[in-house]
C-alpha cells in the first residue's frame, strides 16, 4: 500500500523530532563533572574573587589616579 503525502507528514509528526535529555544532563545524584562544567565553574569562582579583591585594592589608588591624569569632581565654570 503506497502513502499518501499527508499520512507521511502525520507520521514525521508523532515521532519526535529532539531528542530525550541524557541522564549526564541532569543535577541530580548522577551528575558527572565533564571538563568543560568544572572549567567554566572554576572561572567563575576566580572572576568572583579577583572582582573581590580588586575592588578593595583601587579603592585608596583612585585619588591618586584622579590627580596624575588632572580629574576632578567638580565641574568647570
């Protein structure tokens, strides 16, 4: 018996067409750290401490960075 082109359509749409979700993606007790998980979490946590760490070490230099390049808060005239 020889489809139709709308039985071939109906059929292409009840399978579907992505598929399933691997168990590898989910959060829960199977969750494997792949390489690229653990590298982007460790640059996070790196990006975090240094923005940290920077904040409090430019905090004194800004006056004096204000002065050598000639800024001020006050507005001229």
């Amino acid at each position: 018996m020889k489809q139709t082109g709308r039985s071939k359509l109906a059929e292409s749409l009840a399978r579907p067409s992505v598929a399933p979700p691997s168990p590898r993606a989910s959060f829960g007790k199977d969750f494997i750290w792949d390489e690229a998980t653990k590298v982007a979490v460790a640059g996070t946590f790196t990006m975090a401490a240094s923005l940290g760490i920077d904040r409090f070490v430019y905090t004194p230099l800004l006056p004096m960075m204000q002065e050598a390049l000639w800024l001020s808060a006050v507005r001229p005239g």
